[in-house]
C-alpha cells in the first residue's frame, strides 16, 4: 500500500489545522516550537554533562572542575525548568482560547448552515463524527499536543543520533528496525480505534437523544403523566451497554498491540545494554562514557516510544479533523444572493408552479403550486394537518429550495437577494416556536437595541400581557424559565405564545407570518386574538396558517391545501358558494365563531 497520498492527505489537513488554530490564538504555534525546542535540549544537559562529572570524579577529581560541572548541571536544569514552565503556562491559555474560539466558530458555522441540512440524517450522523471526538474525546488538545511532542521527539532523536553515532552506528540501525515494527502495530492500533468511532457516531447520537429527554425539565410533565421513565432510561441503559461493549472490545485490541511494541522496545534495551557492558569490560569506553551512551540509549528509546505514541495520535486525529473539515466544508447554499433590499415596504410575493419533496421521500410535499400574494393582502393557508401548509411558508422563508418552479419577490426570484436582507421582511411565528433563556427584551429585539422599552411594553400590551406584564417586578428585565435566574418566570403556553408574536410585530417587517401559533388556545381565544391580530398588522401582507378556520373571516384570500396540492383559492364568500371541501370544514368548525 502507498502510504504517500495519506502523508499527503495528513500534510493537507494539518496545515488546515494549523491555520485553524492561527486564527484563534496568533501567539499558539510560536509557543509550541520555542517549547519543543526547549524540551528537545533538556535531555541533554542531563545525558553529556554528567560524563564529564564521572571522568573528573574517577579521574584526577579536581575539586573546582567538579563544582564547576555541578554547577552548569544545576543552572542548566533549573534555567530550562522555568523556560519550560513559564511555556506550559502560556500554552495552557493559549489552549483555553483555542477551545472557547472553537466553540463560537462550530456555533456560527452550525447556525449558518442550511436549514435542510438540520433535518438529513447523514449530515447529522456527519456532524456527530465531526463534533463528538472534539468535544468528549479531547481531539484539538490531543492534536496540538501530539504536534509538540513529534517536533520535540524529532529535533532530539536527530541530536541522540549524532551522539549514539559516535560509538557504533549499528545500535542506530537496532532502534530503527525496531520502529519500523513497532510502527506496522501502532497503524493497526490506530485504525482499529479510527473505525470504532465512526461505526460508534450513530449510537452516540441515539444515546445522546434519550439522555437529553431524560434530563429535560421541559419534558417533566410529560415523563410523569405517561410514566415513560422507566422507557427512557432503559434506551439511555441499552446505548449505554451497547458503547461499553464496544468500547471493552476496542480496548482489548488496542492493548494487545501495546503490550507487544513494549516487549519489542525490552528487547532493544537488553541488546544495547549487553554491548555497552562489552565496550566497558574491553576498555574501550571508560564509565563516564558508559553512563553516557546508556543514558542516550534509554532516552532515544523512551523518545522513540513518545514519537511513535504522538505519530499514532496525530495520524489518528488528522483522521478526525478530515472529519471535521468535510464538515465546516458544508457551505450555504441558500444564502447566494447579491441583491439588496433597502427599507423595502411595497412586497408582492407569487409562487410559480412550485414543486417541493423532502431529501428521502419520494412523494411531493407541494405540488404545482401557483398564487400572488399581493402587497398589504391577508391571507390564510388552510388545510388538515400533513396538507403542506408548513411546507409552504418553509420555502417562502428560504429554509428550503423549491425542487420545481420558483418563488417571486416583486418579479425577481427570492433567491437573488441577499439572506440576511431578505429575512428583514419576514416576521415569523412557527408553531413550534422557541422563546430563549435570556430576559423578556432580549426574547423581543435581540438583534434590534434601538427599540425603545415603551414600545416594547406597548406591543405586549396590545397583544393581551398587560395584566402579566404588571405582576413582574422586573418588567422587561424578567428572565424567562429559571435555568439561569431563580426570579424567571415559567409563562404558559398562551402567554409564551403571545410574546412570540410580540417579537414578529417588534421586527417591522411588511410580511407577517402566524404558522399556527393558537394552537394550544381554545377556539374563542383564537378568534380574539386573530382578531387584535389582524389590527394590530392592518398595513401589513399577513399570512395564517391554520388547519382551524378562525382566521379566514376577514381574510381577503383563503388558499385550501390538501395532499400538497392548492384545491381551492379565493375570497371566503365565494369559497363557500362553491360548496366544495373549504364549505365543509367552515361549516363543521363556524359554531365557534359566529
């Protein structure tokens, strides 16, 4: 097997590393070769001066030669030890920095990915390989450390080599051949472990998903009510299993290999050892010389070992920075337009014949859907659960790309304009919003601190938290749960609700979007609020979904989904004069609202 292309590859995705780690922490890779320069001298000090000690001491043992060696042995160590722990220190900070500046960049890379990618198990599965080994495995420290210790062990293997030379060139060739053994084992100890991890990345996932449920306070009620503990601890228990198996496995293997490259490097020292007791008994060293060589020899070996050790580390965490690096290397693909959209108020939206299927399904979500939505125009999408309305307003917001056909922003596909500006028309409540553990302000204008703590209040109010609102003694400032703050408030689900659609008004958008957000109201509730709603949004392009019918009233267009398919489409009078499914469902649900 050539092993150039994965030298290659390994050259490649250090230098990747390298850079990575450079635009965190500019000082790192200076500290890391003055220290493995540092550490390469050390042994040195500690292998030729003592020769000169003993060969004094057993010589003519000159009092001032003997203090003089004593002396550049003792400040030499002592000199180096505090280079080396000042170095340690700074490496230390520098790795902290390195691992929180990584933690912000795997944030903002994960936030800026597209939104499909988030719900495609083999990106999934691909980011548990990628992240798992960096954030329970250690592998960046692993990585820099193991690039320290290669540089360290190099520069003083190079330098015990040109000692060992001067006896005999044969105990070189000794070490070598050994290495060459012992790197064939390590290869197999690293693969061995390499494939594990990716065969373990789905499991870890899955284990992952049932021990997170179990801790969830979010999920408490629910855990109780439906006695589902004991379910989830015994999925938590079956992964928990299945790794440790896995893992005693792997560890067994990894052993062996260890177990028989000690017994190789056993055997090399006895070898050295013999001939150097020869050399001494023929007198072609004398003791100080012995010391020396022997001294050289162990510490090449024990060099040797920490390389091979390091090699084995690196070769194996090049393995999962290739991992990670394929998945930093998912780009956006949804955020390429260039347009601008300045302080654009005067929207009209149309969709041409748009086709949409979910990655893995063979079955359309939407299917040939065509409408225009014009400026200022209320609009609710109706239809029984799975009928794509969500699918709908998904491609509208650009989480997805339509398959077939495409979506219009005043004549120019939405895909021309730039992301970031286009989200600024769009004020969105999912109906499975998530409020944020940060205070009430911080949950409705995070990205937006000119907006005043008055209008704010005045928004909350209009959407029916005034009373709420009064009961807190911290107003804006409240936390909302208590993960963080004791004095958080849990709010309930209409109450969260209504600050979620707060927080879509507070964004000033021209197109506002209420994708069932009621649905935890009663259907009277809806109504009310539909209707503060619709005041509060009067110049705005309004979009309800809803597979309830409260909202269609004094919408001026209802668009009837079923099966991904646009049924029907019009004014509420007309649909209901043409007695087709939209006249059914009004006519089962208008007890509610007349």
């Amino acid at each position: 097997m050539n092993p150039f292309p994965a030298l290659k590859k390994d050259w490649h995705v250090t230098l990747y590393f390298l850079k990575l780690v450079h635009s965190m922490s500019k000082s790192y890779v200076p500290l890391m070769v003055v220290s493995s320069l540092c550490s390469a001298i050390f042994p040195f000090i500690n292998i030729i001066l003592p020769k000169y000690l003993i060969d004094e001491l057993m010589g003519a043992g000159r009092e001032m030669n003997i203090i003089l060696w004593i002396g550049i042995l003792v400040a030499g160590n002592a000199v180096l030890g505090l280079l080396q722990s000042y170095l340690t220190k700074q490496i230390e900070l520098s790795n902290l920095l390195v691992m929180d500046s990584l933690e912000l960049h795997i944030g903002n890379h994960i936030m800026n990915l597209d939104y499909e990618n988030l719900e495609n198990s083999k990106v999934l599965d691909l980011k548990e390989q990628a992240l798992t080994p960096i954030r329970q495995q250690d592998v960046i420290r692993k990585m820099l450390d193991s690039m320290k210790i290669l540089l360290q062990t190099m520069l003083s293997l190079l330098g015990l080599t040109a000692l060992i030379s001067t006896l005999n060139i044969g105990i070189i060739v000794l070490i070598i051949g050994m290495i060459v053994l012992n790197t064939f084992i390590f290869k197999k100890s690293q693969q061995a472990q390499f494939n594990f991890h990716k065969l373990l990345a789905p499991l870890n996932r899955k284990f992952g998903y049932y021990s997170k449920l179990a801790v969830d306070f979010s999920m408490a009620k629910d855990v109780r009510l439906f006695g589902m503990a004991p379910y989830l601890l015994n999925k938590v228990d079956v992964y928990h299993n299945e790794s440790v198996c896995g893992f005693g496995g792997l560890y067994e293997k990894v052993g062996r290999y260890k177990g028989l490259t000690s017994v190789n490097l056993q055997l090399q020292m006895v070898i050295i050892y013999a001939y150097m007791v020869v050399k001494v008994v023929t007198r072609k060293i004398q003791i100080g010389g012995f010391v020396m060589y022997i001294s050289a020899a162990n510490s090449f070996s024990t060099q040797v070992s920490l390389g091979m050790n390091a090699y084995v580390d690196f070769r194996q965490m090049c393995k999962y920075i290739e991992v990670f690096r394929e998945f930093e290397s998912l780009s956006p693909t949804m955020k390429s337009g260039e347009e601008r959209l300045e302080k654009l108020m005067n929207v009209e939206i149309e969709f041409c014949n748009v086709s949409f299927k979910y990655a893995g399904n063979e079955s359309y979500s939407i299917k040939n859907v065509s409408m225009t939505i014009k400026n200022g125009e209320k609009l609710a999408i109706v239809g029984q659960n799975g009928a794509g309305k969500t699918t709908f307003i998904k491609l509208l917001c650009r989480l997805y790309e339509p398959d077939q056909g495409e979506i219009l922003l005043n004549g120019r596909s939405i895909q021309d304009y730039q992301y970031d500006e286009y989200m600024k028309i769009l004020g969105v409540v999912f109906q499975d919003y998530k409020l944020f553990s940060f205070s009430i302000k911080d949950n409705l204008c995070a990205k937006d601190s000119e907006t005043s703590d008055k209008e704010m209040e005045e928004v909350l109010n209009q959407v029916g938290l005034e009373a709420k609102m009064k009961y807190l003694e911290r107003g804006l400032d409240t936390q909302v749960f208590k993960i963080f703050d004791d004095r958080g408030t849990d709010f309930s689900g209409g109450e969260s609700q209504k600050i979620a659609i707060a927080r879509a008004l507070l964004k000033k958008s021209p197109i506002l979007i209420l994708d069932e957000p009621t649905a935890a109201l009663d259907p009277y509730a809806e109504f009310e609020m539909y209707n503060n709603f619709n005041l509060l949004a009067a110049n705005k392009t309004v979009i309800y979904i809803s597979h309830r019918l409260s909202a269609c009233k004094f919408c001026d267009k209802i668009a009837l989904f079923n099966n991904g398919e646009l049924r029907e489409y019009g004014p509420h009078d007309q649909l209901l004069k043409d007695q087709q499914e939209y006249s059914t469902m009004w006519k089962a649900q208008a007890k509610y609202y007349q």
